[in-house]
C-alpha cells in the first residue's frame, strides 16, 4: 500500500514538473497594431480615398442646409402673407428638406464606414499575416494587441515580448524618423470620424 502511494505521489510530482514546464513554454507577446498599420503606404492611400468621399459628402450636405436655411429665411419673412394652404405647403416642405438632410447625414456615415471596412480589410489581413510569421518564427504561442492609447486589457507588458518592430520589419516597412513605436500601455484600427451631421435648427 505505501509503495502504490509513493508511486502515486511520486507521479504527481512529474505531472506539476511537466505542467510547469509546459506554462514556462507557452510564450505570451503582444503587437500595437494601431502604430503598425500607421506606417504602412496602404493605410496613407485609404486616407486619402476616404478623405476625398467624405469632402464630396460634406459640400452636398452644405449645399442642402444653405438650401434650406435660404428656405427657411424666406417663409419667415412671407409666412403671414401666405394663405393657410400655401404657408402649410411650405411647413411641408421644409420638413422634408430637413428630413432629407438628416438621411443624407446617415447615408454618408454608412458609406464611409462600410468603403473604410472595405479598404482596410487587405491592409489588416496582411498585417496579421506577419504577426502569425513572426510569431511562429520566435516561439510565441499567444500575440495580444495592445493599442498604443486607449483602453486596453493588457495591465503590464514586458517589453521584450512586444514584437511590433518585428512585424513592422517582416513586412518591409521603414517607420517615420519622427515617429517611435510608443512604450507598452486592445482594439482594431477605427475609420475616422466623419464631420457629416445634420446642422440643427
């Protein structure tokens, strides 16, 4: 009976040692995926595209509130004059003007989101295609993403597992001389916030 139970302790023992080693081995590092895809060409010419739809959207949207305010200004200064069915008609048809207005706004919104998802998609793709490469070439099991600012679940990062210039070398980028990769502080890229909105009245 005592030689099972020494057998039996004897291979728990193994099993934690094992374990152990295991959890030594289980490398954990972390990438800043908003620095990465800041220095990539790519993320530049989506900019730029998505800064020339959303100046389009924004001269339309200028030119229907000019519309209406003009519109407007001219029922206030004639509304008394007007009979009850054309002063309703003109009510009417501001209403609609500002209804359209605030679809306009929406539409716009939705469209910048959904060309910013578009283009962004091949550029995020190719990114983690080199987080996965340089994670399986140094050993690392689990890679967290670690914005550079923001919330983050990430509470303490050692820098030596921080593989962002890594990355940033595997896919052949030089970063800007005037921007550093940021110290350790997780979220994808997010499009940028579109001025279009309704102006209220």
């Amino acid at each position: 009976m005592k030689k099972i139970i020494r057998v039996s302790f004897q291979a728990s023992v193994l099993l934690l040692i094992s374990l152990r080693l295991q959890a030594q081995s289980e490398r954990l590092g972390f990438a800043r995926i908003d620095y990465i895809v800041s220095q990539m060409p790519e993320s530049k010419q989506v900019e730029s595209q998505l800064s020339g739809q959303q100046s389009q959207a924004e001269t339309e949207l200028k030119r229907l509130q000019k519309e209406l305010e003009e519109k407007y200004a001219s029922y206030q200064k004639t509304g008394t004059q007007l009979s009850e069915t054309v002063r309703k008609d003109r009510e009417t048809e501001l209403q609609n003007l500002q209804t359209r207005i605030q679809e306009f706004s929406r539409s716009a919104q939705e469209s910048l989101q959904k060309k910013y998802t578009q283009l962004m998609s091949p550029v995020l793709s190719k990114v983690q295609q080199a987080i996965d490469s340089v994670a399986k070439q140094n050993g690392y099991r689990f890679i967290l993403n670690a914005p550079s600012s923001g919330s983050s679940d990430v509470l303490y990062a050692s820098e030596e597992n921080n593989i962002t210039s890594l990355v940033i070398k595997r896919l052949g980028i030089t970063p800007a001389p005037s921007v550093q990769a940021p110290a350790a502080s997780t979220t994808s890229p997010l499009p940028p916030k579109s001025t279009v909105s309704p102006k209220k009245k």
